[in-house]
C-alpha cells in the first residue's frame, strides 16, 4: 500500500484546524468498552516493569494474530485512541496487547527511571513479552506520538544489527516526534503554551510520586520546578536517564536518524497541521522501500476526526493503522 492508495481525509466541517483536530480527540473520548484485560508483567534488566493489558478475543487460538499499542506522552492503556483501535482489533479476532511504559497506568508506581523518546529497548522486551505469550503468531507493533519515536528508533537499531524479529510483520507510528528539537521549539510558540504547560504541570507530580515510592529513584536538583516541557528534559529527563545534555537527548533519542536502516514494513502517517510536530520534519527522511510516509493534510496531533467518509466511523486515523495491520497479519475486515 503506498500513500496515494490511502482514502483522503475530509476533517469534518466543525473541526477545522490543527487544534481544533487535536482537542477534540483528546477531550472527547467516546465510549470505552469495560475493561476485562488480564495484565502481565514485563520484567526489565535494570528493575523496572512494564505492563501489558492482554484483550484476547474469545475466538483467538494459537497461530492468530496479535498487535502491541504504545501510547504517547502522559497516556496509558487507557487513552482514549488506545482504547478504541482495542477494541476494533479485538473484534477481528486480533489479540491486543495495550503497554503502560515505565510508571504509566499500571505501572504507576513500580519504576525508578521514566519513560522517554529514546526507549527503544523498552518497545523490543514488550514485543518479546507479547510474542512469548503467542508463540507462532504473527504480530504488530503502533506507536503513537512519543512511543511512535521509540518504535522508530527500536526498528532502525533492529535493520542496523541485520536483526529482524521473526514474528514481527509490521509496525505503524502516528505523529512520532522524530526531529526532537524542532518539536521543542513548536512547544514554544505562544499558540502552543496550552500544551507545554499541561505536559509539564502533568509530569512534575510523577516525578515526585516516582521519589516516593523509591527514596532512591534519580531525583532532580533541589528547588526543582521547571514551567516548560523543555526545562523539565534539561533538568531531569535527560540528566536522570545518562544523557550528558538536553542536546544529547535529543541527538540520541530523535528517531529521524534511524528511519533509513529500517526493514520491517512500516507505516509512519503524520498531519501537515499538527501543533505539536513540525512537518517539515517528514519532508527531509530519505526514500526507503519499507517505509512508507504519508502526510495528510489535516489531523492535527492524533485527532483525525472526519466528515464525509467511508469508514464505519470518523476515526479515521483508526482505520489507517487497522487497513495497515491486517494487510500484513492477513486478518479480514470484510465483514464490517
């Protein structure tokens, strides 16, 4: 499938615009089905622990398919996107693995070290978790926004060691952050001072519920209270993590550099519109044969909300991760 196979997103008439896409989305979540997932441990070299909540369809038997979801910066498994492509997948007979990353969700209070855009390791033990609870089946792999970075970086590193998972079909990122730095400065512009305030009065407290429950989890420098996502990388994100800088972070973890040593066929869709990620930053990625990149116009950051459409609703952003997925884990939707 290449992009210009994929249908054309019509935002719908209300919701106009990158900020509108993205609010909407985030604000209004639609109704989520009861949680009835058995959770598993992801055991880490260092002693920290991912969770994974398993929805297995009642149909799924050895050999069916599986997908792992990661979600973006302050989710959890029960993020709204998270939640509804569970549910879509379920209903093809799609086993569904939903990843809490390190202190999110499940795992609130079961890690010393946070979360972030370089984790590439922490993706690898998920899938390798999830396989093992399937053996024989194929699975898949969808980041969104910053797991969609972790994902890239994770497929990149895999192509530069000649690794390739061998029941891992396919992968998808959603709005990654690939060039970091250029998505910093995004945050910093005056229509963006919502968002950088929220991540950042959002991930303080989890800093300090982190030192509770660990006395000796990394702790940033006394008087900490940094006002902007930028500040609190530099001083805490990237010193707590081993990095020598806010630059090295950035250096290091941006997955853009990694998207030509990719060979697992991937998906990477982004929104010209989104607030939070510069376009521009999907437009300098060279031209790999495994990769395919398409820009849509409109989406804003992970909203995607349609009008006129030809999907079975207006998540559109939903069906394109779906679409990708079943074109390599050979799982219908015909019946829709």
């Amino acid at each position: 499938m290449s992009a210009e196979d994929l249908p054309p997103f019509n935002p719908h008439p209300l919701l106009r615009g990158g900020h509108r896409q993205t609010l909407f989305a985030y604000f209004i979540r639609g109704q989520a089905a009861r949680y009835s997932a058995i959770c598993h441990r992801v055991d880490l070299p260092d002693g920290d622990v991912l969770m994974l909540h398993d929805d297995c369809p009642k149909n799924w038997g050895p050999g069916s398919p599986f997908v792992v979801l990661m979600h973006g910066l302050g989710g959890c498994h029960g993020s709204a996107y998270i939640q509804r492509i569970a549910q879509k997948l379920v209903t093809f007979g799609v086993r569904t693995f939903r990843l809490d990353h390190r202190g999110a969700g499940a795992g609130a209070k079961l890690s010393k070290h946070p979360y972030h855009a370089g984790r590439s390791e922490d993706v690898r033990e998920a899938f390798q978790k999830a396989s093992q609870l399937c053996p024989g089946s194929l699975g898949a792999l969808a980041g969104f926004s910053l797991s969609g970075n972790m994902l890239l970086k994770m497929l990149g590193e895999n192509g530069r060691m000649g690794y390739s998972p061998e029941y891992l079909a396919c992968a998808v990122a959603v709005n990654p952050p690939i060039d970091l730095g250029l998505c910093s400065e995004a945050l910093r512009r005056p229509d963006n001072r919502f968002y950088d305030r929220y991540f950042t009065k959002m991930l303080v407290p989890q800093v300090r519920e982190r030192i509770e429950a660990f006395p000796d989890a990394p702790r940033p420098a006394d008087g900490w209270a940094p006002e902007t996502l930028r500040e609190f990388d530099k001083t805490y994100t990237s010193l707590v993590s081993g990095f020598s800088s806010l630059q090295d972070y950035y250096d290091q973890s941006s997955g853009s550099q990694f998207v030509e040593s990719i060979t697992t066929p991937t998906f990477i869709l982004t929104g010209r519109d989104d607030p939070l990620i510069p376009a521009s930053s999907f437009e300098q990625l060279p031209s790999v044969p495994s990769v395919t990149v398409h820009i849509a116009e409109h989406g804003g950051h992970l909203g995607y909300v349609a009008g006129k459409t030809s999907d079975p609703d207006r998540r559109w952003m939903d069906w394109r991760v779906i679409d990708w997925m079943a074109r390599y884990l050979r799982f219908s939707t015909s019946h829709l």
